[in-house]
C-alpha cells in the first residue's frame, strides 16, 4: 500500500485518495461508515489533478 502511495505521489496525485479497509457482508453498517468517510475525504481533496491537466 505504501509502494503504491508512492507512486501516486510521483505522479502528482495525493496518496489520500487511496484507501484499503476490510470489513465482511455482514457488517454493513461499517462499511456504510467507511465509504461515508472516504467520500467526504475526497470531497475535501477537491477534483483530481489529472482532471484539471487534460482539461
């Protein structure tokens, strides 16, 4: 995970947008909060750098 942190970082993209979890199919509830999370962590990042260069 790490490895691949890096490697966004290289490319000029924040590590923050990758994220690894686990949780089961029984645990809705968890990963409901997990994805709630990750979608208002990126909400803050804002639009993808490679999105604004191809633009």
């Amino acid at each position: 995970m790490e490895y691949l942190k890096d490697v966004l970082k290289s490319a000029g993209i924040e590590p923050e947008r990758l994220r690894m979890e686990f949780c089961s199919s029984a645990e809705g509830q968890k990963f409901q909060e997990i994805a709630t999370d990750f979608h208002e962590q990126i909400k803050k990042l804002g639009p993808s750098p490679l999105k604004e260069s191809s633009s």
